[in-house]
C-alpha cells in the first residue's frame, strides 16, 4: 500500500497548483478565512479539493470522492496534520 503524505505549505507562499500545473496562492482563501468569509470547514475541504484537482480523469470519480473523504477526515483526526492545518489558518 501506497503511503499518502500531505505536505502543508506555510501560510502565504504560492506552492499549491492548479490543474494545469501553474503555480497558485492560497493565501487569498487564507485571507477569507481569516475575515470570516469562510468556515474553517470550508477552507479544509477547499485545500483537499485543490491537493486532489490533478487526480481528476485519472481514476473512477467515485475512487476520488473516497480519496478526499479520507484526506478530510486525518485532516480532523490526525493530530499532526490537524496542527499543520490549524497553523495554515493562523494569524501571523
């Protein structure tokens, strides 16, 4: 079994990448967040959404709605990436 590892990036830099494999900023969705814009559950499953996007087409859409399932989920109880993620959403 393939291990999955989730890198978080820190807060504000442009490492996440779109489908067509251009670099784009979260931290326009960071700072929504941090404006009350959005939820913290909608700012997690926006971040599995584009750490999963250049999966699409490549596997059963109901082997990727698993996967991201799965990803949301350790992003809840994971303690690790629960604290990756908390420090993504932190004020710096």
């Amino acid at each position: 079994m393939a291990e999955l590892k989730l890198v978080v990036p820190p807060p504000g830099s442009a490492s996440e990448l779109d489908g067509s494999g251009v670099a784009e900023s979260g931290s326009s969705d960071r700072a929504q967040f941090l404006a009350g814009q959005m939820t913290r559950d909608e700012f997690l499953d926006l971040q599995v959404e584009r750490a999963t996007k250049h999966l699409e087409g490549t596997m059963a859409e109901s082997r990727l709605t698993t996967l991201r399932e799965m990803l949301r989920l350790q992003l809840e109880l994971d303690p690790v990436l629960a604290g990756l993620a908390s420090r993504s959403m932190a004020v710096s």
